[in-house]
C-alpha cells in the first residue's frame, strides 16, 4: 500500500504524533518503524527499511 492510499488528514495526524513524540523523546526511530509497520500492515502493506 502506498502512504498516498491514506487519506490526507490521517498522514498529516500521524506525521504529528510521530514528531510530537520524538521531540519528548520518547520515540525512537526503530521504534517510529515498528509503529508505522503496525499501521500499514492494517492495510496490507510494510515498512521498509532503505
């Protein structure tokens, strides 16, 4: 699933969450790809490492 198939307001939330988090620093970046994993694969898709 391409991140484009998520409607427009649930990438900008999540893109929020995700910033609003690392900047209290409880998020990791390995632990922002298991998040974002877990969420695309509700859609059939997966994160990839690059």
């Amino acid at each position: 699933m391409a991140i484009s198939e998520l409607n427009e307001d649930t990438q900008d939330q999540i893109c929020d969450l995700l910033e609003n988090l690392q900047q209290i620093e409880k998020l990791k970046n390995k632990d922002m790809r298991i998040l974002l994993d877990k969420i695309v694969r509700t859609y059939g898709g997966k994160v990839v490492n690059k």
